[in-house]
C-alpha cells in the first residue's frame, strides 16, 4: 500500500562500527595503595580484595594484612579486566624491562 505511512518503533540504531562516547566522572574517585591482592569466584562473580602488608620482618610467627577494599565483577567484566591487565603489563615491560616474580613483586 503505497500510501500508507511507516511505522514508528522507537529504536534508533547506530551505524556498524560507531561507538558511544564515554567520558569518566571521577568526582567521588578515591585513591588507596595495596600490596596484597586476594581472590576468589563463584559461578555469578569474581571477588578481588585489596590490603597493605606492612609487616616488614620476614621471621614474624605471624603476619597482619588489613583488608581494605573489595571489588566484585561479574565473570564477563573480569575477563575483560584480564585482557587489559595483560596488555598494560607487556607494555609496562617493553617500557621498562622484565618484571621478575618473588618477594615483594
């Protein structure tokens, strides 16, 4: 019918290929140091805890670490965090060298 009107569907797609812009709000951005990093998953999520080790004597019968922040990410999410964590630390050491395993590292 030719002179019918189209229909509205109250979609609009985006040409292939063109992302949205992103812009970060860092307003409520806080900054903590951590030298100790914890992990585990179930099936829904990934939990990473942060923390700082300030027990410096290696013949201590007991070490403190103090928690102090989590972060918990889907699956998909830290995946992706694994891919860019890879790819951060092959140009960190193309910049500065091999990072070696071990204490303190």
């Amino acid at each position: 019918m030719a002179g019918k009107p189209k229909e509205e569907t109250g979609t609009t797609e985006k040409p292939a290929g063109i992302s949205p812009k992103v812009s970060f709000d860092t307003s409520n951005l806080k900054s903590s140091y951590a030298n100790v990093c914890t992990m585990n998953c179930t099936r829904e999520e990934v939990v990473l805890n942060f923390g700082l080790n300030q027990s410096w004597e290696h013949a201590a019968n007991e070490v403190k670490i103090e928690l102090n922040n989590r972060v918990i990410l889907s699956p998909f999410a830290a995946k992706r965090m694994h891919e860019m964590l890879a790819k951060l630390l092959a140009d960190y050491q193309g910049r500065y060298g091999s990072i070696q395993s071990g204490d303190g590292a």
